[in-house]
C-alpha cells in the first residue's frame, strides 16, 4: 500500500472516530508513515520520524455530529455494597389524629393488692355560716299571779355521819406495778435477736424470757404478719388480736404487762397444736 492510500485511510478512520464527539474537534494530527509496509505511526512532531518514514502533519476542524440513536439496555451488574446510613431528616410535621378506635374488651380482674398504710387524717373543714334568724314568736298571755302560801316550819338538823375510810390499792398490787417493765417489754439481751427452737414451738403458745426472739417466736407487741407468709399461725389465732383477715393479721400487744427485762414472744413457726 502507498504512504498517500495510507494516509487517506487513516484520515477517513480519524474523521469516522471523531463523528460521536459531541462538541466540534480541533486539533494538530502528525504521523509517520512507512514507505515501504504502509504501517503508520501517530506522534507528537514529525521530527519523530525515523528513516523510511514520510512525515505528515494536518489540522482537523469539524462540527460536533448528531446524537446516535440509543443503544440496547446493558445487563444489570452485581448490586453494590449498601451505602453509609445518611443523616436524619427533619421530623414532619404532626398528623391529624386518627379516629378513636372501638372500644376493647374489659380485662379480667386483677388480684387484690395489700392493703395501703392508713393515710394522714385531712384538715378540718371550715365551719358553715350560719342560716337566717327565724323570725320571734307572738308573746302569750300572762297568767294571773297565784296567792302566796304561808311559810313552812324550820326542819330539826340531822346528826352527821361518820367520817369516809381513804381508799387504798392491795399491797401486793402495788409491788405487782412496781414491777413491770419500764422500757417497753423488752428482753434484757437485745442487740441481737434469738432463735427459738421449733422443735419446743407450739404454734399460738407464749414465752416469757429474759431472751429477746426474731425467729421461731417473734415478740408479742402487737405487729402485723403476712397471712401468705405464716398460715399455720394465722390458721391457730385469725384476726382476734387485729388485721384485716385477707393479707394480714395481728399479734397480741403483751408489753404493759411484761416484768423488767423480761419479754412476752408469741411461737409462730414449730409444731401445730393438734385437737384430742
């Protein structure tokens, strides 16, 4: 092939590659073309050609060509790894509420909760104005004024009686009173409670000692247990001593009557009485 049918070819090739540019192409092409195989070579200058060459240098000034016509849909690729979570949006305004719904079953009844402390006792209410005067009743007549009747005589004056005996409290009362507790009826050791044994234990049975007890007898001083937590014990006494017989019950208050440094207990865990 000659170097000039060469070069046409690769003019006609340059102008055909050109066509798909969207904006007008300007520009300085220089090639080497070989004068023997044809072969051609695109270069900077034509001063890069070689012995054998034929240098060739032209400028390429055409508008931009039509837009082909879309081509076919490529297949879709591998999705991509999923994105870095963006920033929160502003909230949205408030919608309009909705309709109420229809009205739902009632539930079942819950269990009984314990009975709450007794509350603070309110402040006395103000007392009522007073309501309007009735207007007085007409005065009745006035009877007429009966005689006088004569003086009666003076009555003899009655001997007088013996003088009262002072009252007085039976000795052994007395020494009885002296001797109760003065501290509330407690035991002489209570910096920590004892244990009573259970084996000894008869539910409901009272124990005077010096020995103050936290478990197995519990002091008789009138507190409340749980009916749950001690059913033995509620089933022997039930609420004669307080309670209100659903989730508690009462011991007996024995301490106004407790020597000093004795203390009254009362068995609550241990042997059940059994009836003969």
């Amino acid at each position: 092939m000659s170097a000039r049918k060469s070069l046409a070819v690769l003019v006609s090739l340059f102008l055909v590659g050109t066509a798909a540019i969207a904006a007008p192409v300007s520009s300085n092409v220089s090639a080497c073309v070989n004068a023997t195989t044809g072969a051609v070579r695109i270069v900077a200058s034509t001063s890069l050609c070689v012995a054998g060459e034929t240098g060739m240098s032209w400028a390429l000034v055409g508008p931009a060509g039509a837009t082909g016509p879309q081509g076919p849909q490529g297949a879709t690729g591998p999705q991509g790894p999923v994105g870095s979570t963006g920033a929160t949006g502003a909230t949205g305004a408030t919608g309009p509420a909705g309709p109420a719904g229809p009205k739902g079953d009632t539930g079942a009844t819950g269990a009984t909760g314990p009975a709450g402390p007794i509350g603070a006792t309110g402040a006395t209410g103000a007392t009522g104005s007073a309501g309007p005067v009735g207007p007085a009743g007409a005065t009745g007549a006035t009877g007429a004024t009966g005689a006088t009747g004569p003086a009666g005589p003076t009555g003899p004056t009655g001997a007088q009686g013996p003088a009262g005996k002072a009252a007085t409290i039976p000795a052994n009362l007395t020494t009885l009173s002296n001797q109760l507790s003065t501290n509330g009826g407690v035991g002489f050791f209570t910096g920590s409670p004892f244990q009573y044994d259970t084996n000894l234990c008869q539910i409901g049975d009272v124990v005077l000692s010096v020995n103050g007890y936290g478990k197995g007898a519990l002091p008789a001083d009138g507190r409340l247990l749980s009916i749950s937590q001690y059913q033995a014990t509620f089933a022997v006494m039930g609420t004669i001593f307080g309670g209100d017989g659903i989730n508690n019950f009462a011991l007996p208050d024995l301490r106004a009557f407790a020597p000093q440094y004795l203390e009254y207990s009362i068995c609550v865990e241990g042997i059940f009485p059994s009836r003969y």
